[in-house]
C-alpha cells in the first residue's frame, strides 16, 4: 500500500477559504439558507466551513444540520457487512430553505442521491446544492455534480481518496493511497 | 458494523448480550425516524412480510405492521379466524402456501409454544416471534428492556420486579431471559400458584409480598391475570388477588422513593394496576408502546440485512 499527499495543510486552508468565499457570493448571509453535513465523514467539513463563515467573514447565525443516509442506500443487502448508522440531527426547519449538502469526496454520487431522499423527509428544500471537498473525477454512476469542489482528483478504481481532519485525525491533509 | 447472530428471532434465550444491543443502537436510529414529519425509509422496500397471527392481538400487530410499513415493506395480513387453518389445514401447509407468494419474512404469533422454532426448521423464511404461548415474546421483552435503558440509561444494576401471573405469561420469561443477559436483578412476586415451581433456576429470586418486593425495585412491570390460559382456579376472587397483588396510588405513596412502572398491555384496569397508578407520570407504558415500533423495526432491519443475498 502507498499513499501520496494530494494537499496538505496549507492547500487545504486555502481551498476552504475558497469554498466559504464561493459560498457567501450565492448566499449572502445566510438567512435563507443551511447547511448539512452528510455522515459520517461530511460533518468534519461543515463544521470548519462553518467556523470560517462565522470567525473569518462573520457570518452568524448559521444553521447546520447532519443527515445519515444509511436507511436510504441503495446496496442494503448487497453488502457483506450492514454499515452502522450515525445520528442524524436537524433541529431547524428546511422548508423552502436553500439547502446546501456538504461531503468530503464526491466518488459514484450514490450517497447524494440517498441524501436527495432523505432530505425529503423532513419537508420540501426551495433548492439543493452541493459542496464537496474532492471531487473524483470519471468515476460517478449517476447524474449528479457538485456546485462547490474543493478539488478534483483523477483516481482509478483501486485507489482511495481519504480526506484528514485537524480535530479526528490529528492534521489537516488529502492522501490518494493506492491498495 | 456487527451483525445478529441468528437468522430467525424465535426467543430471547436463542439470542446473545451483543445481539440485544445491536438492537438497542439500531432503535435509537429509529426511533429518530419516527418522530420526524415523515416517518419512512426506503430500506426494506424489496422484501415481503407475512404477518401470520393464528391468536388475538391488538397492539403487537399493529405495532409490526408499521414497522414493516416505515421501512417500505410489502405486507401481508393473515389471521386465523377468518382463514382456511379453520377448515383443517396445518401450520407447515398453510405457510408453505404463503411462502409461494414469494415471501421474505414471517412475524408469526401462535398458541402453541415453540411453533416458531418447529417452523423454522421448515421453511425458508425469517422468522419473527410474535408471542407463542406461554413461551416466549421476544420484541415485547426487547422493547421492555429498551425502555428500562431509556429511563436510567443502563439495565445492568437495576432491580427490576415482574409482578403477576408469572406462570402463564410468555412477557415474563423473555422479559427474564433479557434482563438477566443485560446484567439486570430480577424479581418475581404474584400468588404462590402462579409462580412456576423451578423459576429460581432462572436466576431470578421471589417475594410473595408486594410491598417488600416494591420497596426493593427500580422499575415495577405489572403483568395481567392471563384468563384465557388458565384451565383451573389459581386465586379464589380476583377481589382477592387484586388486595394481594394489585398496585395502587396508596402503596405506591407509602414507598420512600418513586418507581417507574410498565405495563406490556392490555390492562385490565382495577385488577392488577389501578386508573390512578397506569395514568400517573411514573408509569411509561404509552413510551414503551412507541419504542415497540422502533424496536420492531429494528429487528426487521437487522433480520433482513442477513437474507439471502442470492436473489438479484
């Protein structure tokens, strides 16, 4: 197994300075929009996103929420193993809100598509968009693209993308490992 | 993440301390589910649930029903009263029957205790145990326990007490076999006749005395007078038995802490629990309704992600 640093810290910073940026020019100010953090590993991304929005831009007020998709994945019982649930929590209402769904790695969109689902269950969103840190490229199954990348990466199928967060994982990097 | 390790939910004995929590995580999520403004997922909408219940039931099978109808299910209802069972078929050739239209899963209630084990000896299907006999009735024992967990955040510690016809209720032995497995004291108390001769060999003690026996416990579950299954007289009056054994607002007040109390349902209001004491804030038998939904489901969801996986 070898792995190779895509970004590191520094890149890192600069693409989610980027992100929050390209984020407040469509939003203003947050009043008609929230965000949620995808489970399990799309909430590292949306809380930073949201710390940059309220202590670099001031931004406030922002609403966040995390959605679990397991319940609506498409490979129940097609894998091996059932995948273990997170909690899903949005205490606010989303109805006409613009919702902006926030992943590290956007690699077959089926998890989005899961997402667009789930959301569904708790009201009628005026919009969807969709931020995502990476972006595979060429490898997606299904008709979805993000709105906001952080980076796209070209990887073939037994590579991994794996995206590090200061606060789980002890700093701040994307490594593309090759098994 | 980790799986159950049966195929078939037929007891609480035939099931591990890992098992009962997994169940308990997996509830949690759903319970989430619930309780938003749609209640549905998608998760088991390729399969096909029998609901086989050749013995009344109001709760259980309503209970099931919406379980299996938020996780997307096909459901088919079935009740002996109005089927062919009544015109002399048997239980294999009426659920072989069943099975050849493609069903996946069978909740199954019977009167006869082990017909879920026999069954899955049989057939093909995952079977869910319902409540057969006076044997087991494992959700119900599941969502009990859940609902102990829920109220102090553990089972293991606490002293539980089943109060009752212990004798004829399938509630007491899967509410024992689940507690005892989580860690839990348990206590029996009801007359002296209906109190199975070797129940101590379950790891349980007995009081026939109501007011010590409520005094020890965290959690009191009053279980009903089971008329229906008793052939002979095992009290004198059910005056008598409620003086002896029915739970009330005036011992309830004379014990020096406050008790949760449930109830698995139907009450017989004024026999074993009184309007005063199953209306008060210590009982939680409407919360242990609602988490016999996420429980249920639950144990579907993780039941159905060990299917066959052959089938596409």
């Amino acid at each position: 197994m070898s792995q190779k640093v895509l970004l590191n810290a520094t890149e890192v910073n600069i693409a989610l300075h980027r992100l929050a940026c390209q984020l407040i020019e469509n939003h203003d100010n947050f009043s008609e929009t929230v965000l949620i953090g995808i489970q399990p590993r799309g909430i590292f991304l949306a809380e930073r996103i949201k710390l940059l929005l309220e202590t670099s831009y001031k931004v406030k007020n922002i609403e966040l929420g995390y959605l679990d998709i397991t319940f609506y994945r498409d490979d129940f019982r097609r894998n091996d193993k059932p995948i273990e649930p997170s909690t899903t929590n949005i205490d606010f209402i989303i109805e006409n809100k613009k919702v902006v769904f926030v992943d590290d790695v956007l690699y077959t969109g089926r998890s989005i598509r899961a997402a667009l689902t789930a959301i569904q269950s708790f009201g009628r969103p005026l919009e969807i968009e969709l931020l995502t840190f990476i972006d595979r490229r060429f490898s997606r199954h299904l008709p979805i693209q993000p709105d906001y990348r952080g980076r796209q990466v070209d990887a073939i199928n037994n590579e991994k993308v794996k995206v590090c967060w200061k606060e789980n994982d002890g700093l701040d990097a994307v490594y593309l490992i090759n098994n | 993440m980790s799986e159950l390790s049966v195929k078939h939910l037929l007891g609480i004995k035939y099931i591990n301390k890992d098992d009962i929590n997994l169940i308990f995580e997996t509830a949690d999520h759903f319970k989430e589910v619930i309780n938003r403004s749609i209640k549905k997922v998608p998760s088991l909408r390729d399969i096909t649930i029998a609901n086989l219940f050749f013995e009344n039931s109001t709760r259980t099978r309503l209970s099931f029903e919406l379980a299996e109808k938020r996780l997307s299910a096909d459901v088919v209802n079935f009740s002996a009263s109005s089927s062919s069972v009544k015109k002399g078929e048997t239980l294999i050739d009426t659920v072989n029957n069943i099975l050849s239209m493609k069903v996946d899963m069978v909740v199954m209630r019977h009167s006869n205790p082990g017909a879920g084990i026999f069954l899955s000896k049989h057939i093909n299907a995952s079977i869910i145990n319902a409540g057969d006999g006076a044997h087991e009735h494992p959700t119900q024992a599941l969502l009990d326990s859940y609902s102990i967990r829920e109220q102090f955040g553990e089972v293991a510690g606490k002293n539980i007490l089943i109060v009752g016809d212990i004798l004829h209720s399938r509630v007491a032995l899967s509410n024992i076999f689940a507690l005892k497995k989580l860690g839990a004291n348990v206590k029996v108390c009801g007359p002296k006749t209906l109190i199975p001769k070797h129940i101590t060999s379950l790891g349980v003690t007995v009081e026939l005395n109501l007011k010590k026996a409520l005094e020890w416990c965290d959690v009191a579950n009053m279980l009903r007078v089971q008329n229906e299954r008793m052939d002979i007289s095992y009290f004198p009056t059910t005056r008598e038995y409620t003086q002896q054994f029915g739970l009330n607002k005036k011992i309830l007040d004379s014990l020096d802490k406050e008790i949760i109390i449930m109830h698995p349902g139907p009450i017989n209001r004024g026999v074993e629990i009184t309007s005063d004491v199953a209306d008060s804030k210590q009982a939680i038998i409407l919360n242990q309704v609602e988490n016999g939904v996420a429980i249920r489901m639950a144990v579907l969801y993780l039941l159905a992600s060990k299917l066959q996986k052959n089938e596409y």
